[in-house]
C-alpha cells in the first residue's frame, strides 16, 4: 500500500505544480493587464480634458493677426464647436451650470456692487433717524414700507449673487456651483448675510409699526458698502479727490448718528428738564421736526469737530456722552488732518517733484553763470513739458508691469506713429514689438538742432507732433518742412555697405517750434534685428535703394567683399548662440538623466513588486501540496 500511495503521489505533484505555475502567470498577466487598462484609461483622460480646456483669447496677438491665423483659430473653434457637440448631457449641464457664475473682476459685478450699496447706505442713513424721530416714522409709514422690504428683497438677491461669486484657485475662476457655495458659507460674510435677513420685524405685529430699530439687523451688511467704495476707488480716474468724498462722508454718518443719539437721550432724561438737553417741545418753535434734527445736529458737529461753546452737562450720564464725544472728536480731528494732509501732498507730489528738478536747475545755471538767453529757454522748456503733461517717465510707470503688458501698452500708444515709418511697413509682427518696446520719447525746443551735417548718426528718429525744417548750413535757408509720421537718421544707423557718407549725418535738420520725436538708437536696432536677418537685408536693401537715387553710394564697394567688421560681428553672433546651444543641450542631457533615473526606480519597483506576488501565490499553492505528503506519511 506504501509502495502504490508513493507511485500515485509524483503524478499529483507534478499536477499540482503546473497549477501553481498556471495560475501564477495567471495573476501576472491579470496584473499587468489592469495597470495597462489604467495607463491607457489616464491617457484618454488627460487627452480628453486638454482637448477640451478653453483657450483665452489672446489680445496682443490679435493686433497682428492675419488672414491665415484668423482662417486656423475659425476652423479650431468650429472643430471645438463639433467636438462638443458630442459630449455626453452630464457635462453640458455643467457648462450650463458654469455659465451663471459671476467674475469678481467684471464690470457686472460692480453694478450689482452699485445697486446693492444703496439699501445698506439708505439703512445706515435712516433707520437711526426713523428710530429716534417718532414723526418721520409715523408721517411717511408707507414709504418706508415698501423701501424697507424693497431692500430686504436686493439682500436676498445678493446673497444669491455671493453664492454664485467665482474665486480663483491655481490662477484659474472656479465655476463649480457646489464648491462656489461651500466657499461662501465658510466666510464670514455668510453669517453676517444670514443676520441681516433674520426677519426681526415680525415683531412689529405685536409691537407695532412705530419700532423700526427693530430692523437694525440690516446694519449688518456694511461689508456691501466698503467693498464699493474700494472698487470705486480703484476704477476712477481721480482716486484723491474720492479719497476726500469717502472721508467726509464717514465723517458726516458719524455726526448725524450722534446727532440721533443725543436726541434720544434728551428723550430719554426729558426736554427740557436742564440746559443740555433738547428744549421743551411744547414750545412750537422747537416741536417742529425740522428744528428737533437741525439743532441736534449742530450740537453733534459743535461737539465732535471742538469749536464752539455747548451747553456743559449736568447729570452724571450727560457727562458720560460728553466724554465719549469728545474722545471720538478728537479721533476725528486726528484723521481729518491726517488724511486730508496726506491726501494733498499726493496730489502735489508730481508738481513737487518736478519743481524740485527746475529748482536744482536753476541753481546750476546761476552758479555756473549760464547766459540770460539760453537760462530762459531752459525754463520755457520746462513750462511746456509741464503744461502738455509730459513729464512722466514711461520706463518709471511702466517698470512694475510683465513685459507682455508693457508691449501691450507700448502698441497702443506707440504702433500707429511707427508704422508711417516706411521702412518699417513690411517688417514682421516680432520687430515691430521689439522696436516699440525701444522707443524714447524727446522733447526739442524751438531753434533746437535735432542733427548737424557731419555728425556720427547713433539715432533715428520719428517725428510724433511739431514741425521740423531741413535748413543750409546758414541756419536760415529751408528746404524742406517735415511734419507727423515724417522720420529721418535710419541710413546712418544701418550700416549700410558702399555708403559715401559712411555713418554720418547728411543734413541739418531743426526744431521749428516745439517738437515731439521719438528715438530710437543704433544699438537698440541692431539688437532687435539680431533675431530678424531677413528683416535686416530688407531694411538694408531699401537703405541702399535710397542712397542710389540720391547717388550716395560706391557700387565698388558695394560689390566689394564683405566687411572684416561684419564677419567679426557674425563671429562673434555664432559664438553667443553656440554658448547658449550648449548650455540647453547640457539642460537638457541633464532633465534627460533625471528621468531616466526615475524610470529605472519605477522600474525596479514594479520588479519586486511582482516577485513579492509571485512569492506570495507560490507559498499559497504549496500549502495543500504539503498537506497531502504528510497524509501520506499517516498512512
């Protein structure tokens, strides 16, 4: 029996082993089955999504964009537009969701910031009044209803309008209606949102309609008001001048809601009953409504600016007010001089500035005994900059911006006057930013020599408002008057190769009144053309054009071999580019090592990992093999 049970036992080994192996390489090609699904599932996810992200249009590039771009970005769109229609319903209802959401930066949110400032000023301003005026709130019932719950109705509207308020996150608006409204209820705001619409005035049903403090919930809402008056301030072209509207304005509301106060005080002790408090109403000179808030008024601003003489108070919580008035006056006081100080010496801090400069100017020119003459034609300088706005420093103003905005800016200001450069009609898109960006303005007085024949030509310039005058060597003889878009010195500064006059100037050219140019220098041109060669032949060749119609070129020299200059120029160019070709290939060989390195690692990992699986399976399979053996064993 020992011996058959020992025969039949190899076979079932042998079977079991197989098993083993089976479905080890089962579960191996199960595995890499899933991690394969999922590589491919991930691949089609971040394809999808990037195919589909939208793509904000461009402004800078849509100055140059021509018929070829334009007729690429329609067929894109179109083909976005098919593509999108082929979505499932779910991310429709998304973007349909995504369509409500509100910009904070847009101008639709600051009209709604308009609109709902208005019930908040109009509750901060009045119901204070109502509360401590009986006849304002009894006589005009009515009206205050329907403001009151008109206002209460645009509260509700912006709670709406904060919950579908977007928010940036990585840079990107958040247009999740979900997370737009879990953000909202984490702020503080929500809390104050939901106070100031607790309907508090249902008491009036049993307190009656004479009670409206009862509405001082919607006090609340005083972020509404700030946030207006910061985007207000922000927007408007004369910042200082709103500065010191705002200031009286919160100087104003703190007086007329003392001025309630008091009122409401004397009510409180009685009229009447000592010096300072109001008079006795039965006197009908002061029962009238007008009276009662025009006198508390000018107690309120008696007390809280300091001037004037006031009533001393006589018992113990009429001195309590008094002292507290006093404190916020002085608090007031304080920040009226400091704020309207500060206020006016921005506003003068231009003026300042450039006084200053004239000022060390003058100084200058008397200590060094400059002529009468041309001190006077210093200071008329000076007065017209002034006087036409021009003193401002555009590299200074402009220094804090990104370098795209400030192209941005420089085209618009800049690109119109450049492009009545003939010279430049023809040049690419590139150049002609990189040439704007280069751009200095000048100022000429009149009489001023803007260039001397025979001078060595280091700028060119464009001529943006005034009249120049090509004129003999005499100074008086003109031959020709150039005017807006006119330019000149561009032949000198190219370079140009066969020229007789080499790089200097060909002509005397003067300022006839003031004059407004535009420089632009050599260096800063050869610069910007260094990434341009073909721009550079094309501005050449129509330099050597306009030297041969006025036959001041050497064909000789112009056929002539190249010169020793521009080949060490060149030299010098392929040096500077194989430089920076290698340390991007030394970049890149590393980014190249990096990766390689972390795909080893993966792939070591994803190594073990499938051992330790193996191992695990096979230990799981020998278990019953071992079992049978001592079975066997028994028998």
């Amino acid at each position: 029996m020992a011996k058959i049970n020992t025969q039949y036992s190899h076979p079932s080994q042998d079977q079991l082993a197989v098993r083993i192996m089976d479905r080890d390489l089962d579960h191996v090609e199960n595995g890499i089955s899933r991690v394969s699904r999922l590589i491919v599932s991930l691949r089609a996810w971040a394809a999808r999504h990037l195919h589909h992200e939208d793509q904000r249009p461009d402004s800078f590039l849509d100055h140059f964009q021509g018929a070829e771009l334009k007729e690429v970005s329609s067929r894109d769109s179109t083909a976005q537009s098919n593509l999108g229609s082929q979505e499932p319903p779910s991310r429709e209802k998304r973007r349909k969701k995504e369509a409500v959401v509100v910009d904070p930066s847009s101008n639709l949110y600051y009209h709604w910031l308009t609109i709902i400032a208005l019930p908040v000023f109009y509750n901060w301003g009045m119901l204070v009044c109502r509360a401590c005026f009986d006849e304002l709130q009894s006589e005009h019932l009515m009206m205050w209803l329907v403001l009151d719950y008109s206002a209460d109705v645009l509260y509700g509207l912006d709670v709406l309008v904060r919950a579908r308020t977007g928010f940036l996150e990585q840079g990107l608006m958040v247009k999740d209606a979900e997370r737009l409204w879990k953000h909202y209820t984490k702020t503080i705001h929500f809390k104050l949102d939901v106070l100031s619409l607790v309907p508090t005035d249902l008491a009036y049903l049993r307190l009656g309609m004479n009670y409206p403090e009862l509405r001082f919930n919607r006090l609340l809402k005083f972020a509404r008001l700030f946030e207006f008056f910061d985007r207000t301030e922000t927007r408007t072209n004369y910042p200082n001048v709103f500065r010191i509207g705002n200031l009286v304005l919160y100087i104003l509301i703190i007086i007329h809601w003392n001025a309630c106060i008091y009122f409401a005080i004397s009510k409180f002790i009685g009229f009447g009953t000592d010096s300072w408090v109001y008079p006795n109403i039965s006197n009908p000179e002061y029962g009238r409504l007008s009276r009662k808030y025009i006198y508390s008024l000018y107690w309120s601003t008696l007390t809280l600016t300091t001037i004037g003489e006031t009533p001393a108070p006589v018992k113990d919580e009429e001195y309590l007010f008094v002292v507290i008035d006093f404190l916020v006056g002085v608090l007031i006081f304080a920040t009226i001089v400091g704020n309207v100080g500060s206020m006016i010496s921005n506003m003068n801090a231009s003026r300042a500035e450039f006084q200053a400069k004239i000022d060390s100017i003058k100084q200058y020119m008397q200590f060094r005994k400059v002529t009468k003459d041309l001190e006077t034609r210093v200071i008329r300088w000076f007065d017209y900059l002034w006087a036409n706005r021009k003193t401002v420093d555009e590299k200074e103003v402009l220094k804090n911006l990104p370098d795209k905005l400030k192209a941005e800016i420089a085209i618009n200001v800049h690109l119109d006057t450049l492009k009545k450069v003939r010279i430049f009609q023809d040049c690419e898109a590139g150049l002609l930013v990189e040439l704007v960006l280069k751009l200095r303005p000048a100022v000429f007085s009149p009489g001023d020599y803007i260039c001397k024949k025979g001078d060595i030509g280091r700028e060119m310039y464009i001529i943006k408002e005034g009249k120049l005058a090509v004129v003999a060597d005499d100074g008086v003889t003109q031959f020709v008057v150039l005017s807006d878009g006119s330019y000149f010195g561009e032949i000198s500064i190219l370079n140009i190769k066969g020229s007789k006059s080499g790089n200097r100037r060909t002509a005397n050219i003067r300022s006839i009144g003031y004059s407004d140019l535009f420089c632009l220098s050599k260096d800063d041109l050869m610069e910007a053309l260094t990434e341009y060669p073909e721009a550079k032949k094309a501005l050449e060749e129509k330099g050597r054009q306009i030297l041969m119609k006025d036959n001041l070129i050497d064909e000789d020299l112009a056929k002539a071999g190249s010169d020793p200059k521009d080949i060490e120029e060149k030299v010098e160019y392929l040096e500077s580019s194989l430089d920076t070709l290698q340390t991007r290939f030394a970049r890149l060989l590393a980014e190249y090592n990096a990766t390689q390195m972390k795909v080893k690692q993966r792939l070591s990992q994803l190594e073990s990992q499938v051992k330790t699986c193996g191992r695990s399976f096979q230990s799981d399979g020998e278990a019953p093999g071992d079992a049978t053996k001592t079975e066997d064993k028994q028998q």
